[in-house]
C-alpha cells in the first residue's frame, strides 16, 4: 500500500493492528492524533476517488472489463 497523506508530505506504506504506521523510507510509529485524522481524511478521499474511476470505467461501454481483450 502507498497512500500519500498531504498534510504531513509522508506516505504511508504499512500498517499494523495496534495502529502503527510505517512511512515510506522511516521506521514503525504511533501516529499522534493529528496525524491518524490526517491519514484517515488521505484514505477516505483515495477510495471516494477510487470508487469515481471504477464507476467510469465500469459504465463506459468502451472500457468495461468485461469487453476488454486483455492478454
């Protein structure tokens, strides 16, 4: 996973059950509570732009996966 979090110019690349984060080229760490709203408000907004592209691509006759010849 790779979700850029804007207001903290980090990307996260893992996250553990208890709630850790790893950043990309930094170690594990408990996120402050600024930043889990900062990561949580940078997840939400990936999948809502997420759930638009597959809405288009699923509608669009011309790019449904269904009529695609993929190798």
């Amino acid at each position: 996973m790779k979700l850029y979090v804007a207001p903290m110019d980090a990307v996260v690349v893992e996250i553990r059950t208890d709630g850790a984060v790893r950043y990309d080229n930094d170690g594990w760490s408990m996120p402050t509570l600024q930043e889990r709203r900062a990561i949580i408000y940078a997840a939400k907004e990936e999948c809502e732009a997420l759930t638009e592209l597959l809405e288009i691509l699923e509608t669009n006759p011309e790019t449904r996966a269904d009529r695609l010849k993929l190798p």
